[in-house]
C-alpha cells in the first residue's frame, strides 16, 4: 500500500475567492489559479485542494451547493474548470474537489420540488418530520444558531437542517439519493479529478429523533459503499473532514484496505488553546505538553493502521505563525520551525494557501469584517454584555476571516491579488510579506517550505517512519524520531521565544544536518528562539 501516490504528496489548499483574480472584480477565480499554477509548481506540491467552486447562494461561502455538476458563475465556468484540471495536469498537479454531500442548498432542484408536496418522487431526498407550525419535533440546535428545523407550510412539515437554514439535510437513507450522489461523484471524476475533501463527512447518518449527527448507526456502511461505488474505480485521493474521529474512529476512516477515505481532518490539536468547555473564542494559553501528547498519539497509533493528515491551518483557522508562532520578531523563524515540526511527522502534509509565506493574522475593525460566523459573535457577546475590547481580542486571534484575506503576492496595489476592489481588505503587511519577495530567495518561509517538500520526495523514512516522542516532558521543546530500515531522522524544536538548552546529545558523527531555520547552528544543544533542526542519519 505505500506506492499510494498520496503517501509521499504535499496537498496545497486553496481558497479560490481569495487566491487570484484574472478579471478585476475583486474576487478571486479559477483563471486566476491556473495563472499561477507555474508558482505551485515552483513549491513542488502534488495537488490542490479548492475549498468549494460548485454553483451556489453563498450563503455559506459555496458550502451550500444548488447544483454539484456546475461551477459559480463567480469562479468562471465549467469549461474553465475543466481547463485548470487539464493545465494543472500537464504540471503533474492533480485537483481535488470539495464535495458537500451531508446538506444541499434549498436552492437545489432536489429541495425546491421536495417542498411542493409529500407525493413529490425528491421530497424523500430530504429529512422531514409531522408536527404542528410552532411545535418542534424536539430541541435540537443548528450549528449556526437557532432550532434545527423549519417548518413548510406547503407539506404541514418540518425538514432538519444541521447548519443554515438554507441547508437542508439529504436523507441518506434513501438509496435514490445515494445513487443519484454517487453518480455526480462519478461524473466528476470521469472529468479528471484527482480526489475529494469531503465536508462534515461523518454527519450524513444521523438520526435526529435520536439527537444523533455525529458517527451514527449506518455510516460506514453508507461511507463504504460510496467508496465500492466511486472512489474505489481511480486512483484517488480523499480525506473526511470528521471532527469527532477518535484514533479508533480514524483507523476505520482511513483502513490501508480503501475501504472508506485515504484519510480524515482531525481536529483534536486544533482545538487545544481554548477554555475547556468553552467556544473556540474563549482563549486560553495553549498547554504544549498535551499538544505534544496529541501529536505522539495519533502518530503512533496509525502508523501501520491508518493514515493521518497533517496540517495546521486552513479555511476556518487562524494563521499558525500568529496563533502558535511569533508574528513579530520571530515571525519568519517561527514559521519555519512549525513548518519543520510538521512536515517530519508521518502524514500526508497540507499548506493553507499563505502559509508558505508566513501570512499572518490582521486586526480589522468590526465594519471590515465579511464572515457571517464573526459578526453573529460580535452581536451575540455585546448583547450578553461583554466588553468590546473583550470580544475584539477573540476576533483578532480567531475570526476565520484571518484565514480569507487575499493571497500576498507582491508589493503592488492589493496585494497583486486584484486590479479592482478585493471583497475583503488585504492584509496591510503585503508589502513585507508577499511571494514575489520570497520566491527567489531560499533563506525565505517559502524556500523552507520548498525544501521540505523535496525532502519528502527524496527520503522514504519521511513517509514510512515509526515515530517516537522525546523529551515528553520538557515544557520548551518538541523533539522526535523518525526510523526505517535506512535511515533514522530527529527532529529538534524550540516552541517558543527564548533561548534553551536542550538535554539531548549533540548528534555527531554520521548525522547530517538536513534542514534548519538558522543560518547558524554551531551552537552544540543550545537552541535560539524557535530554533529547529533537522538531522539524518543513514544507519
């Protein structure tokens, strides 16, 4: 099973709003990635994830989708689709999509026929209870706020909605609906698709009169029998965005045997640096010694079993380097020690588009903020009587607009991002951090990064390694092993700051030092300011 190509890829994430705009209308489009699919190439990644691009309201950012085989007018066509799977191919860059099979748009054919009447063959494409208009079938909660159900007067029924209410739940226990998903999933990848993302994943089996979303009875069945019925027919990549998974969970999601995904989103690191019990806006320092613990756990316990996906940032999260790093001194060292930490763990490793260039946070004021998720919690706290300072203080280290602002990639007006008004204001560090700076320069985040990517591509024990955990218990330092048959690799990594001393041996003899964030490193154990090392030895 190690000859899977996605063993040894690095998958780059983007978020084709804000990545590059081709025709001046402030947001970004599928032209505009495929003019700089020679700068992904530069970076050596394997495939691009694109956040969704199907048609859609956006009314939450294309993750409500009205119809799965075409593309948003916003982002171009489906011809153009077609051309960037074509041109990133002849760059040996496959595309995978984001596929939203748990909910549709009620904008999609499917719902605006299921709500005309009970006979209507779509109406059991959705999840529909008998009630009285104003008596819910029970209290269960949307994500977004507000009851999980809604009533339609034309059917005297209530349909579930975990999320918008403009997103209503499919009936996944219907096997017209399965059909009719696993048949578009086909359609695309007889377009040339490399493989999918898919959303909330581990929802799609719910059972509501049971207040289950999450892992219900039937959802591995259902997720092997997509698998049997597409995923299994090319050679694709797919990862399940499952935020409840457990290791137990991920090595039924990710079974070597392809029965399911070739890995899963796991958020359990992620999650760390709030207060227990808490929203994700309740800050709290982040206790390094459980994220170590984190990290050892889930390296160990797939290995050999599973799979896992590494990453530290995306659509929904905050920068790294301004989360867990230093986005002021140390900015560019501290970028490249969480780049190092993490691409020597074993894993299939994604950079969130920016990343590469050690993009940061940006502390808008309230006006200047686009997502929907942000504004609700600004209104919802003022109400609640917080302070402003207060809440600002959690937007600035949380809002996933942090994540959105457009894609740095010169010194000129917007950023190079767009020759017309960007949707969202550009980050106003663009003139010291952007690609065109960094490009040419291997000392830059970006060379880091580039680097790591060619390691990966150069040393095996990279991807078939057995991890062991070091210094479990030393409050500054992430240090770990990585061993094959050849070779043993070890990782040093000073988490914050200040300088230390690292109560490991030197490596000496036949060590290499393969990569670094300093120039300098002649310093025996001694470790600057998010300092990390990266040794090799051949056994």
């Amino acid at each position: 099973m190690n000859t899977k190509w996605w063993k040894s890829a690095v998958i780059y994430q983007i978020y084709p709003r804000s990545f590059a705009d081709s025709n001046g209308d402030g947001i970004g489009d599928l032209q505009g990635i495929i003019s700089k699919l020679d700068y992904l190439e530069d970076l050596g990644i394997d495939a691009v994830w694109l956040s969704p691009v199907c048609r859609s309201p956006q009314d939450d950012n294309g993750y409500d989708i009205s119809d799965y085989r075409d593309i948003d007018p916003m982002f171009g066509t489906l011809e153009d689709m077609e051309e960037l799977i074509r041109e990133a191919g002849k760059r040996n860059i496959r595309i995978i999509m984001d596929l939203v099979l748990n909910h549709s748009s009620d904008e999609h054919y499917w719902f605006q026929e299921a709500k005309k009447s009970r006979e209507n063959p779509y109406h059991d494409y959705y999840v529909w209870r008998d009630g009285v208009e104003g008596v819910l079938p029970n209290d269960m909660r949307a994500a977004f706020g507000g009851p999980a159900w809604e009533w339609v007067p034309e059917v005297q029924q209530y349909y579930f909605h975990q999320f918008s209410v403009k997103q209503p739940d499919l009936n996944w226990e219907n096997p017209k609906v399965r059909r009719e998903i696993y048949d578009m999933i086909n359609w695309w990848i007889q377009k040339g698709v490399g493989g999918f993302r898919l959303d909330v994943i581990d929802q799609i089996a719910k059972e509501p009169d049971h207040h289950i979303t999450g892992n219900g009875p039937r959802l591995h069945e259902f997720l092997r029998e997509m698998s049997r019925e597409t995923f299994q027919k090319a050679d694709l990549v797919t990862v399940g965005e499952t935020w409840g998974a457990t290791t137990e969970l991920a090595k039924l999601y990710s079974n070597p045997d392809g029965s399911e995904f070739s890995m899963v989103f796991q958020f359990e690191h992620i999650c760390l640096d709030q207060i227990a019990g808490k929203e994700k806006w309740d800050l709290a320092p982040l206790p390094f010694l459980k994220l170590k613990e984190v990290f050892a756990r889930w390296q160990t316990e797939l290995c050999g079993q599973g799979w896992n996906s590494l990453f530290w940032n995306n659509h929904d999260l905050p920068r790294i380097v301004s989360r867990w790093g230093n986005d002021g001194e140390y900015r560019v060292e501290s970028a490249k020690m969480l780049a190092i930490l993490l691409h020597g763990m074993q894993g299939t490793p994604y950079i969130y588009q920016g990343e590469e260039l050690g993009m940061t946070n940006v502390a808008y004021e309230i006006d200047q903020y686009q997502d929907i998720e942000t504004l609700n919690l600004y209104k919802e706290r003022l109400e609640k009587g917080y302070q402003k300072e207060d809440i600002m203080r959690s937007l600035h280290a949380k809002s996933r607009d942090n994540a959105r602002t457009p894609m740095q990639w010169s010194d000129a007006e917007n950023a190079g991002f767009t020759t017309g008004k960007p949707w969202l204001k550009v980050n106003p560090n663009y003139k010291e951090i952007n690609a065109a700076q960094q490009r040419g320069d291997a000392d830059s985040v970006f060379g880091c990064y580039k680097e790591l990517i060619r390691l990966r591509k150069e040393y095996p024990v990279l991807i078939d390694g057995t991890f062991q955990m070091l210094l479990r218990e030393d409050e500054n330092i992430f240090a770990y092993i990585r061993e094959d048959a050849d070779y043993q690799l070890l990782v040093i990594c000073n988490f914050y700051g200040q300088t230390v001393r690292c109560s490991l041996e030197e490596p000496g003899g036949s060590y290499q030092l393969l990569i670094s964030n300093y120039q300098e490193t002649n310093h025996g154990m001694i470790l600057q300011p998010y300092e990390a090392r990266m040794y090799l030895m051949r056994k």
